[in-house]
C-alpha cells in the first residue's frame, strides 16, 4: 500500500515527510510540492527550484524489507528513475555519480538519500528534486529541465503520480545487486569517454572506468593512474 501527500509550499520534503510517518501506517508514504523553498542536496549542497515549474518529492521506505545495502540501495534508486525519465522522453538518460540525473548533458535530477528512525522504525527517505518546466537557469550552469532539453511540456500533478506509481512498483522487489551494478555501470555518464577532472584544484584528463559496490568512483587519470573517488574528492568537469 502506498500513499502520496501534496503541500502547496514546504521549506523540504524530506524534513517535512517525518510528519506524515506519525499518522500513517503504510510501506510506502511519498510527500511532493511545486514550491519547495529551502531543498537540500547531497552533502549539505543547496538545491533552488522555481515554484510551479518544478517537482520536489520525497518517497519514506521501511529498510527492512530491503536486504540491500545502502549503496545498492542509492544506486537502484537511480536506476529507477532513470528509467522512468528515458521512457517518458524516449531519450537517453544517465547517471552522473553517484546520483545526479543527467538528460542531454544537462543534470535535471538531484537525488538524496537519507537513512532515518521515525517511530521506530528505520526508514530510506528518497528525496529528488525534477526540472520539470523551467526554462532559465544561470548561463554557467550545468543544469537544466525535462523542457529544455526535449521541448516537451508535462502536467506537474500528471508527472508526480507516474512517477510515484514507477517507483513504488519497482521497489517492491529489488533485483541481485550484481544486476545493479552492471546497470549501474551501464548508464554512467561519460563512462569510457575521455573528460576533465579538477583534482587537488588542478585539471587533469581521466575516463571513467566504473563504480563499486562500496560506493567509490574508478577513474584512469593521465598524471595518476587509476585510482579510486568517494564523491567530493574529485570533481567532472566535463
């Protein structure tokens, strides 16, 4: 059984979902607005949506039925969305690790899991935030929406429950964390490509090679080798 909350305004829905955990007795509790004011990202990283443009979700799991551990876990979560993106666009969609949503070398997705007790009970909090239909970013940035990049519009409300209905269905059941992994690996973006990293604030070629189960980012460097990344230890600069 699932269940999916709207707020009109909320400063995070993943600081706001714990409220809904209280009251509800349910598997799989999501929470969604289309003004999130304060969102947060991956490592105390900062993420600014505009309102009724874009979606804010966040989906509170029960970690006991999952077997999966927390890196198996984010990275399925990714899969899962990914997917969901590339078949609602018909386009190429990957991962930029460890779980950023790229579509057309754009990110449009910014994923953050948080493992919580509430009552109890220890839950995975998915939260993602999605670009849906905003059309200006700053000219630096590498960011932009499902609009932009496809040219197609999308109804918010029509968006969020496609979205929710995705992944619950795939969450029900988890495959093999081989399986994972290979899929993983297979949607990383610019795996096997020649980019720029900025490394110990100096530029230097690398590909990506892969990444693995304990969550680390394996990268041939021109100067370095190959050597393995948690996140924020190197930066892709494309």
């Amino acid at each position: 059984m699932s269940q999916l909350f709207y707020l009109k305004e909320c400063s995070s829905t993943n600081d706001e979902i714990s409220k809904f955990l209280l009251y509800e007795n349910s598997d799989f509790i999501a929470l969604h607005t289309f003004n999130q004011t304060q969102g947060r990202g991956q490592y105390g990283n900062t993420w600014s949506s505009a309102a009724e443009k874009n979606l804010a979700y966040t989906l509170a799991i029960k970690a006991e039925n999952f077997s999966l551990s927390d890196f198996m876990f984010n990275y399925y979560t990714a899969i899962i969305i990914c997917d969901f993106l590339a078949n609602l666009t018909d386009s190429s969609v990957k991962i930029k690790w460890p779980n950023d949503i790229v579509l057309k070398n754009k990110k449009i997705v910014g994923i953050l899991i948080e493992k919580k007790k509430i009552n109890q009970n220890n839950y995975f909090i998915i939260g993602a935030g999605f670009n849906v239909l905003q059309e200006k970013f700053d000219e630096i940035s590498n960011a932009g929406s499902i609009l932009t990049q496809t040219g197609r519009h999308f109804n918010l409300s029509e968006f969020t429950v496609a979205l929710h209905d995705f992944l619950v269905e795939k969450l029900i059941t988890s495959p093999p964390e081989d399986e994972i992994m290979n899929r993983f690996n297979n949607t990383l973006f610019r795996k096997d490509e020649i980019s720029v990293f900025e490394l110990n604030e100096k530029r230097q070629n690398g590909i990506i090679k892969n990444a693995d189960k304990n969550g680390n980012l394996w990268i041939e460097l021109e100067n370095d080798g190959l050597r393995s990344f948690y996140h924020k230890e190197i930066k892709l600069l494309y």
